[in-house]
C-alpha cells in the first residue's frame, strides 16, 4: 500500500511538467522507463485482482475485475481479462510472473506467453512445461510481439522437436473450430440505396475472397481508360465485389431462392392460349 501511495506522490510532483523541455535523451530514457513502469504497475494490479474476491464480496459484485470496472469507469472486459491472467500467472508461470513484476517484459509479452503456455498438451512433462516457459522469457528480452508470437507458437520445436509437428496440427484445428464459431454475416441497409455488410470469416475463406476480387480488380481485366482502375484499393474492391455476385453461375445455386432478381409475368389464360394457337402451338389443355 505504501509502494502504491509512493508512485501516487511521485506522479503528483511531475503532473505540472512540460515534456516538450526535456531534450532528446530525456524524451528518450522517460518514455522507456515509463513503459516499463506501466507494465510492472499493470502486472501488480493484476495480481491484486487476482486475490481480490474479498473486496468483490463486500459490494456484492460479480468478481474483483466486475467492482473495479464500475469503481474506476473503466472497460469491464479488459478487468476481467487481468483478473484472470493475473490469476493465471500467479498459480501457473511463476516466471513469467516474476519476469513481468521486475520489468523484463511487457505485459502485452507476458499475456503472449501465458496463452502459448497454456495451449502446450495437457500431458506434457512439468520438466519441458518449465522450460518452455524460461526459454519464452529469454526470447520476450529481444522480440516484440509479433514476433514473440510466432516463437511462442513453435516452442515445442525448440524443447521437444518430436512432439512439434503433432502439437502444431492440434492447434490448428483447434484455430479452425475458434474461427468457425466465430463466423458471422450480416446486413444493414443504410436507407440511401446501399448497405453495409459487416462479416466475420475463417482466415482461410477471407484469403479466397480475396484472391478471387483481386483478379478481378486485375490491370489485365480492366480496361485502360476505365474510371474504375484510378479509384482507391477498396473501392476497386467493393466494385470487384459486386461483379463477383453479378455473375454467379446460376446452375450452381439452389433452385429455389437461388436468384436474387427474379421476373414474373401476369397473363390470363385465354390470352395465352391465343397466343399459342397464333403461333401454331398445340396441345394445350
């Protein structure tokens, strides 16, 4: 508590300071330093939540992460996401944990690494479990997090080469369920004669789309003089988009509801059968 009303103290004696008079070194070293103190600050709040239910009790609120939300006006969901990697790193990654309290790495690293961990088989070794985790630290000290990411997702072929090419098959199955209970699709007419489509497709599916517009927004089927290939890449899109559906071969579609524009043609009968009989069509009953 009293670390905590210390940082308070210190931020109150430099709340009335201008950054833009510091020289570049200074810019350079606070914004480092400041970085490292947010995350080793978020990495102790996290772990306050975690042990916190006592507070939430008292209010009657749903979890810790649900009464700082409401006593702060802040986002619910990101409180309860730091409830629970706050939970997670203090009862499963020690030195991940650890890495973070002290300011090696970030906590967007530590998240990283915890949810890499965390998809390991259930059967692994604790021996290989502890030295993924150290190995994943140690690479978090020169990686950002794209890159962490990737390593974080093949550290089996770093500490178990053997088990890499069956684990790596296991998650991507597992993305591809994720990414299909995620698919959504829906439709929102504006009133001024467009719609917006808002979509949520599997990676693999979104890439199709793609290359299938992309050929049509190719230079070699436009033509040269057209307005169209001066437009932006999204707009070029949408127009590829729609010449996409325009030409949707209908054989392959289902017979009923298959065509979105359809003709009907109101005729009595004894017009009809004129008609045919003018044109010297028969058998008509």
């Amino acid at each position: 508590m009293a670390a905590a009303r210390g940082i308070e103290a210190a931020l109150d004696d430099v709340a009335g300071s201008d950054p833009i008079f510091a020289t570049t070194r200074e810019k350079a070293t606070l914004l480092v330093t400041l970085s490292r103190i947010g995350a080793r600050v978020s990495a102790l709040r996290a772990d306050v939540l975690a042990v916190a239910d006592d507070v939430a009790e008292t209010t009657a609120d749903r979890s810790p992460g649900a009464w700082l939300a409401a006593e702060t006006r802040t986002d619910r969901r990101e409180a309860a996401r730091d409830e629970r990697l706050g939970a997670t790193l203090r009862e499963r990654w020690p030195i991940v944990a650890e890495a973070v309290r002290v300011g090696r790495i970030t906590w967007e690293q530590a998240q990283i690494i915890a949810t890499a961990l965390g998809q390991l088989p259930g059967d692994l070794e604790p021996e290989l479990v502890a030295k993924a985790e150290a190995h994943l630290v140690t690479e978090a000290g020169q990686f950002g997090p794209v890159e962490l990411r990737r390593l974080a997702r093949k550290v089996l072929e770093v500490i178990a080469p053997d088990l890499a090419d069956d684990h790596e098959h296991r998650l991507l199955l597992a993305e591809e369920r994720r990414a299909r209970a995620a698919t959504r699709l829906s439709f929102r007419p504006r009133g001024d004669g467009s719609a917006d489509l808002h979509a949520r497709l599997p990676e693999a599916v979104a890439n199709r789309l793609k290359t299938y517009l992309d050929a049509y927004t190719s230079p070699r089927r436009l033509n040269l003089d057209s307005e169209v290939e001066r437009l932006p890449l999204p707009r070029r899109r949408g127009e590829a988009f729609c010449a996409l559906l325009e030409n949707l071969p209908k054989n392959g579609l289902p017979q009923h509801g298959g065509s979105a524009t359809q003709v009907l043609v109101m005729i009595d009968y004894d017009t009809l059968c004129g008609s045919l009989a003018d044109s010297g069509a028969h058998g008509v009953a």
